[in-house]
C-alpha cells in the first residue's frame, strides 16, 4: 500500500469516527431535549432514544466519509 493510499484511508478513518461521535452525540442529547421540553409531543414519547442515537451514528459516518473523499479529490484536482 502506497504513501497515498495510507493518508486517505487515515483520513476517512477519521472523518468517519468523527462524525459517528458528533452524529451519536447530537441524536443524543435532541432525545433528552425532547423529553425535557414544557411540550412533550407524542412522537418524543414513542421514539426509542438509543434507535435515535443509531440513526444519528449512521448518519454522522456517512456524511465524515463524504467529506473526507470530497477533500481528497479536491486535494488531488488541484495538484
């Protein structure tokens, strides 16, 4: 595996554990806002909070992974 190949896959590592911490975390503390809230609606009531957190995980992957390709190419065009 080449020198490139390496700094990508760290990068989109990274990117990714970044995002499923800060997705996890966000999903997280909506839930507890939500059921703190003065106005507790039905839906706050019927949603499992770790599903939420899960959701909010996946999410937070998908978008570090995103991103870390999407500096990579634009790194790798203006070289």
């Amino acid at each position: 595996m080449d020198r490139k190949t390496k700094r990508l896959l760290l990068l989109v590592t990274s990117c990714s554990v970044a995002g499923v911490i800060l997705g996890g975390t966000a999903s997280w503390a909506e839930s507890s806002l939500c059921l703190q809230s003065d106005k507790v609606t039905s839906e706050c009531l019927t949603q499992d909070p770790i599903q939420k957190t899960v959701e909010g995980m996946s999410t937070g992957l998908l978008a570090g992974a995103g991103a870390a390709f999407g500096v990579a190419w634009n790194v790798r065009h203006q070289d």
